[in-house]
C-alpha cells in the first residue's frame, strides 16, 4: 500500500481529531487542551516526546530503523479570536475564538502522517521531527520553539523543513501550491502617536490638533509606498486602527494609529523601518506637533529554497499528479512565522486548497472569515504529503 492510500485509511481518524480541536479552539502560547489532544493521537507511536516550557508546543522524534539525515516537518495548533459562524456540525463551541485559519487541519494532518511514518519506522533512512506548534496567530511561536531547542531535538539540525498550509480560497480543492523565493511577505508594525494640544473644537487656532495632522501620515505612507519603493520589489502598508477624541466639539490631545507594513527582501523592509518614522516626525514637525512613530520588525519574509520549493513542487506532482502542483507566480502579501524555521534550515512552505467542493474558490470566504470553511476531503491527501516529503527527502540525503 502507498502512503496516500495509508493516509486514507486513517481519513476517519484524522478528521475525528480535526473536529475535536476545532471544537475546541484555543488562542496563543497556551493550548493546553489541544497540546492534549495532540499527545493522545500520538500515544503509543515509537516517538520521542517533548512539550514545551513556555508554551504549549508538542516535539515529537521519529529515529527510523535506518541511519540518515533529518527533515522537519511543521503544523501549527492555534486559532483566532473569531466567533464562529459557519454552522458546521463540529463548529467552536467557543465564543470568540475559531479555527479560522484552518490551524485545526494541519494539526490533524501532522499527527496523521506521525501515525504513518513510525508504522514505516524500520526501512526509514533516517529521523523526521514533528512540530506541533501554538501561537502562530501573531505569538512568534515558530521563534520560542526555536528557542526552546527544536531544531537541535534529535541531535542533528534538520537538512530539510516543511510547512504545510490550507486555505479557504483562491485554489481549488485539493490543490498545492508553492514557489521558489519568497513564499509570504514579512509582517510588521507601526505604532504611530501624534501629540497635540487639546482644547475647544471652535478655536483650533488656539490649541494643536492632532487629528489632521494624523490623517495626513495615514495618506502620506500611502505616497511614500509609490515613490519610494521599487513597483517590482513591492510593499502594502495598511492603517487598520485609528483612534482620537472623545466628542464633536473638544479637539483632543492625541491620536493614536496602528498600521501593518509588508515586504517580500530585506532591502525593502530595512527602508521601511528606516522611512516611516522620519515621515512620521516630519509631518508632526511640519506642524509643529510631535509625534513617536515605533516600527516593530514581527515576522521576516518567508523565503523558500529553491531546490527544495522544486523538489516539494516534484514531489506533489508526483504523488498527486502535476494538475495539482501549482508554482505559484506570485508570493502571498500573508505572513506567517514558520519564516523562522526557514531562515534557519532550507526548506518549503506550501499552499494547499480546501474550500469546499462546489464552492467557486475565486469568491469564497477568505481565512480569518467567521465563515471560512476547510474540507475534511484534503485531511487524507495532505497527511500523504506530510509524509512523502519526509520519505522523499531522506532517501534523497
Ligand atoms: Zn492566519
Ligand atoms: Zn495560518
């Protein structure tokens, strides 16, 4: 029997503990009932076990029968503060917080290739360590796992990592997608606060207002992305929370605004740290205000290698056929912080699509949405997957 049909014959189990994770959804470090979940799927697999101190990570060693390299395989375990509004019968039961992101799955689908991998323990050519990780969701819980050791925890660093991705939309079912380079973008954050001087609404000559001076930062980072950025090295700097006063009539003291800025090389995301808060200040100046604009560097760019982008990209052609092998064009303007892994360990991040069947991809709900929806029919396939880019690449050496 092939891996994907070893995974399919697991399909049932493999969606019973999806559905039970995402019944229960958890935010963050700490998931101390989905880590339990996770240790209980494992139970009785020829795995070396770990968790995590300052969070609730699972690390899991496969030694197989044979002697060879080390690949790593990811899945991250945390889901959002969403309320679910799908209806499905297995949906949060949770207020305000959902498996939006489909988190749930490759939790699942990791555990799922764990199973068929140690039942192939003894011709394996090597180790494959599973990384069960919480707190993707804007934690840096790849980063604290890095901290706490996974990579060293079979003794050997990794030769390869893997990543594995559903979403909602864009790609049918039961498509993978990937690309050598930048994968996603790097996510950062702006901190913006413009101070004034408050005062009475009918007499700004006689007090600093904060609010126009802050609403023109907000249009003028939208000129310095066209100016002072090359159109083929791009960047998306979103405000996404904006915030003064407290009436019609009182000019208020300050205003406060957050922003996202995204980027796909280091030469890009070096200029933005470096660009925004001097826009920042020179507008306050301008004014005479001041302002403190604090630029927070959270996820790097997630880079694929491109021999081993090439070999997953080979890899899914093989196992699943080459019409569900998508090179992506384009990277993803989505961070995500399995980029830590990758700026350590050559590796891939893939892309797969579980809308459901029949839904048109192009206009259903995008991850994050209350009413995002992950098939259970992708649980088998990317479970093989999982486990095919382990064997493939440790017999690879
Ligand atoms: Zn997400
Ligand atoms: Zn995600």
């Amino acid at each position: 029997m092939g891996v994907r049909d070893e995974a399919a014959a697991i399909a049932g189990e493999i969606a019973e503990l999806r559905h039970e994770i995402h019944r229960e959804p958890e935010i963050g470090l700490d998931l101390p009932k989905t880590q339990a979940k996770v240790l209980a799927a494992l139970d009785g697999l020829p795995l070396e076990i770990s968790t995590g101190r300052g969070l609730s990570s699972v690390t899991a060693v496969l030694r197989g029968g044979l002697p060879g390299p080390v690949v790593l395989l990811r899945g991250d375990m945390d889901a959002l503060p969403v309320t679910e509004e799908t209806g499905l019968p297995y949906a949060s039961a949770v207020p305000g917080a959902m498996h939006a992101c489909g988190h749930d799955t490759h939790t699942a689908m990791l555990a799922g290739a764990a199973r068929v991998l140690s039942a192939r323990r003894a011709g394996l050519p090597g180790t494959v360590i599973f990384m069960f990780q919480p707190g993707e969701e804007g934690y840096a819980g790849a980063r604290h796992m890095i901290g706490e050791g996974v990579l060293d925890a079979a003794g050997s660093r990794p030769v390869a990592a893997y990543g594995l991705h559903v979403t909602s939309q864009r790609l049918p079912c039961g498509v993978f997608s990937t690309r050598p380079g930048a994968m996603l973008a790097a996510a950062d954050q702006i901190t913006v606060t413009v101070r004034g001087r408050g005062g009475h609404a009918s007499m700004p000559y006689r007090a600093a207002d904060p609010i126009p001076v802050a609403c023109e930062m907000v249009t003028a980072l939208q000129v310095l992305v066209t100016r002072k950025f090359d159109v083929f090295d791009p960047v998306v700097i979103t405000v996404g929370s904006f915030h003064a006063g407290t009436a019609d009539n009182v000019i208020p003291d300050e205003a406060r605004f957050l922003a996202t800025a995204r980027s796909f090389s280091q030469e890009s995301r070096g200029a933005l740290a470096e660009l925004v808060p001097r826009l920042i200040g020179d507008i306050a100046r301008a004014h005479g205000l001041t302002a403190e604009a604090e630029y927070s560097r959270e996820y790097p760019v997630t880079v694929n290698d491109v021999s081993e982008a090439a070999f997953a990209s080979e890899t899914i052609a093989a196992v699943f056929g080459p019409e569900r092998a998508e090179l992506a064009e384009f990277p993803i303007t989505g961070a995500e912080d399995f980029s830590f892994v990758l700026e350590q360990v050559p590796g891939a991040f893939v892309m797969l699509g579980a809308c459901p069947p029949g839904t048109d991809p192009q206009t259903a709900p995008t991850n994050h949405s209350a009413v995002a929806v992950f098939d259970d029919a992708v649980l088998a396939d990317g479970t093989a997957l999982y486990a095919e880019l382990a064997l493939r690449r440790l017999a690879l050496r």
